[in-house]
C-alpha cells in the first residue's frame, strides 16, 4: 500500500520534540507464527528510546511541543505509582528542560522500586495521594498547579494518559511508520493487535486506518474499561483527532475486546502470567503484566483458537517492563 505523503505533511504541520529513537524495530515472532499456523509480527514500541521507552513517548512527542509553545516551565501529571505514563512524562519534562511533579496515587511504598525509582531519577517531585481514585488524584494535581501557578510558576498540567487529540496524533504517526514497516517487511497485515486502557493508542491507530484506507482491522485488548464504554470513548477521541487533520471516522472501525482484564485493571491474571512466560522462552521478548501480558493473553486466545490461521497478523508491544521490578 502506498505511503499518503498528503497525511503525512498534514501531521508534520503540528509542533513536535523528538524524544523517540523512530522508526522503531518491527520483525516476526518465528516461533510464535509457527506453533499456531499464522505469520505474526512484533512492533517494538518497547523500544523508543527514552527513559526505557513504551508507547507514551510518541504521544509526548506533541504534548511537550505544545507545552513549550504555550510558555510553560513546569509540568504537572497523575497517575498510580507504577504508572509508565508518569514515567515517561518525567522523562520528557526533564529533557525539555521543565520542572516535573508527578500526583502519585495508591499505598505509599515503604521503598522505589520499578517505575516509581525511575521517577525519581529522572529528577520528579513526588507527591503522594493515598487514595485508589482517578478523581481525587485529578483533583489533587488540579490544586497542586494552582500552588504552583500562585508561586509563578507556568504550569502546563498533562491530560491523564496524554490522550488527548494533539497526543492522538503520535499513534496517527506510528501508523505511518507501520505502513513503511509493511512495505519493508513485504507483507499487507490483516490485523493490529494492542493493549487499550485510556484508548489514545487505539484512537490514533483508528485515525491512521480511516485517513489512509488501510483495509486491515485494528483489535484492542482492553485492560480496564467494558467493551462498549471503551469503544464509545476511543470514537470519540479517534473523531476529534481525525477532526484536525481534516478527516472523519467510522464507528465500526473501533473495536475492542473486554475478555481478558480479569479481576481489575493492573491485577495480574493467570492468562496474562502464561502470556509473559511464552513470549519470553520462545521469543526472548520481555512484556509486562499490566498491559502487554493481557493483551498478549487475548492474541494467544484467537490463535489458540484457530481464529487466525494464515493471517497476517501485528502485534503492537506497548512497553510497561519497568512494572515487573517493582
Ligand atoms: C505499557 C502500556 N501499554 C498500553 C497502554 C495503553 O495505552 P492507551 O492509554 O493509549 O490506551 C499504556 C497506558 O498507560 C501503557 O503504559
């Protein structure tokens, strides 16, 4: 398939820091593609480069762009303790030259370890809200950047995940690049495979396949939110993106899988556990278990099924591995 260079100049438009080491690596997962009879790939955004890297780099990328145009020298984000998105915002805001402070929410660890070490290597200052909610720990960084603001500081707070239409725009981009990994690798992929949990990635992928005409689906593996309520939401957010590039989105186009969440969004599952294990004796690839080890678990199923025989088929591996030290 060709790669639409209009698309492309309409995203190289929007105002970007380069944080990833782009394109990241994309190659067959052999012994995986041979025990269950189909041709499967690995897209390794485990592998961008900063601060251990993981699919938030991609949405930063944007985020941090427009924080500097607005002026901003300090960065607020929330997240739990082991969030990678936290992670990676440190990372970006230190880069850049911003001050960073994370709204870290959950049981105060005794000691860091896993994300949370790296947060503060990376220079964070670490607020603790002990509080399971996504709500208190929003509104405590709300007050904490009005602290910061009255004290003169420019706060730009980040949107939870960073999926946000200018952070979309990142995985509207790493869908080009996959489009350029198809034309490498000479395969046409049948289908996208990936862990969904705020649906920016999924959103962004969704935009890509509508804008392009790319004829494969895109299959997330929710590991949060119900199947309808992700779906509506990633619709929303696929449309709002596609809406500042000039485009629009179907509905059917967003679909997502809610089987493989188990008890509760970053409660391990023993299909996630399996998942992890497989992909590292036969594949030597590293997932973690909150995000890629579920969607992992939901890829094996639809081959263990036979669902998948001959397809050609892209898994999309997130990164998250920083959680498995913690
Ligand atoms: C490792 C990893 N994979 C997947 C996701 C899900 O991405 P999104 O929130 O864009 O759906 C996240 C989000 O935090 C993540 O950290």
């Amino acid at each position: 398939m060709p790669i639409p260079h209009e698309l492309r100049a309409r995203l190289d438009a929007f105002a970007r820091v380069q944080l990833s080491l782009t394109p990241t690596p994309c190659h067959a997962l052999k012994s995986i593609s041979e025990k269950y009879g189909a041709q499967v790939f690995c897209k390794r955004d485990d592998l961008t480069g900063l601060a251990l890297g993981g699919n938030k780099c991609r949405k930063l990328e944007f985020l941090v762009a427009e924080a500097l145009a607005k002026g901003c020298d300090t960065m607020v984000a929330c997240g739990g303790i082991q969030s990678n998105f936290c992670r990676l915002a440190a990372a970006a805001a230190s880069v850049a030259g911003m001050e960073i402070h994370l709204v870290l929410g959950g049981d105060r660890p005794q000691g860091a370890a896993g994300n949370l070490l790296l947060d503060q290597l990376l220079g964070a200052s670490i607020h603790y809200v002990e509080s399971t909610e996504w709500d208190t720990w929003e509104a405590e960084a709300r007050a904490l950047a009005e602290r910061l603001e009255s004290e003169g500081k420019r706060v730009f707070m980040m949107p939870v995940g960073g999926s946000v239409p200018i952070g979309i725009l990142g995985y509207v981009d790493a869908f080009l690049e996959i489009l350029e990994d198809q034309e490498r690798l000479g395969v046409e992929f049948d289908l996208m495979v990936h862990a969904s949990g705020s649906g920016g990635t999924q959103a962004g992928l969704v935009v890509g396949k509508e804008l392009t005409g790319w004829p494969g689906e895109i299959l997330g593996i929710s590991v949060a939110m119900e199947k309808e309520a992700l779906e509506e939401h990633i619709f929303s957010l696929a449309s709002a993106t596609a809406g500042l590039l000039g485009g629009k989105v179907v509905r059917d186009s967003v679909r997502v899988d809610d089987r493989f969440i188990g008890e509760a969004y970053a409660v391990p599952t023993p299909q996630g556990m399996r998942a992890l294990e497989e992909l590292a004796t036969k594949e030597g690839v590293i997932l973690d278990r909150v995000y890629t080890g579920k969607a992992m678990a939901g890829l094996l199923h639809l081959l263990d099924q036979g669902l998948l025989s001959g397809k050609r088929v892209l898994f999309i591996h997130t990164g998250g591995q920083p959680e498995i030290f913690s």
